[in-house]
C-alpha cells in the first residue's frame, strides 16, 4: 500500500533522511517515533508532498507520488493530519479528523471514521 525506498530528504543543504524505506501493507497501522529533530516531521511532510524530497521514491497504492501535489497526493487518499498548532483548535480531535476525509464520499467518510472509533474509542 505504502512503500518508501532509499528517501532522501531534508531542508535547504541539510539533509536529515538519509535512504529511508518503508512498507506499511493494508490495514497495518505503523507508529514513528524519536526524539526532536531525528526527521519524523520531515517523513511525514515528505510523504504528504508538502516538501519534494532529495531522492528515493514513494509509492501509494502502486502509484509513484513524485510530481504530485500535496492535495493530488489526498486525492490518492494519503492523509496527513499534522499535530499541535496546524489543526483547528476550536474543533474537536474527531471534527479534525473529519476533515482529513472530506475528499472522499459519505459512505466512504463514515467507513472510515467507525475504523478510527474501533481503534480510538475515547474519540466516541
């Protein structure tokens, strides 16, 4: 579903992955962690292509994402809900998540949001 090879990516001259890969199949749910600055943001910003990275590949569904834009690369249904000050404070954390799936159709929202109440129930 999501595979990463060889990513390179950072910012400016500072490159801070250094040949990231990545396999995350249907339905696995994959956590990163690390401490500040190791590049989880700039994995996740990569993947989201809100930052083209320097090298490697990304590949959604079995489609490259290279050239796409960040709202072509939602379109493909790869959502990147960022945290702290970049979602809506004055939304609950489930209208927050509402939002990353309104480029999908209503049956598809409400599948989706009864798979995150399965694993999240305190967002009930």
């Amino acid at each position: 579903m999501l595979e990463v090879r060889a990513l390179r990516a950072g910012y400016g001259r500072v490159e801070i992955l250094r040949g990231i890969d990545l396999d995350v199949g249907p339905g696995e749910i994959v956590a990163v962690l690390g401490s500040n600055g190791v590049g989880k943001s700039t994995l996740n910003n990569n993947l989201s292509a809100l930052y083209k990275p320097f090298g490697g590949s990304i590949r959604f569904k079995g489609e490259d994402l290279a050239g796409l834009t960040s709202s072509e690369v939602v379109k493909r249904g790869l959502i990147h809900v960022p945290e702290g000050r970049r979602v809506f404070p004055d939304l609950s954390v489930r209208e927050n998540l509402e939002l990353g799936s309104l480029v999908r159709g209503k049956p598809r929202r409400a599948h989706n949001m009864a798979r995150v109440l399965t694993i999240f129930p305190r967002l009930k």
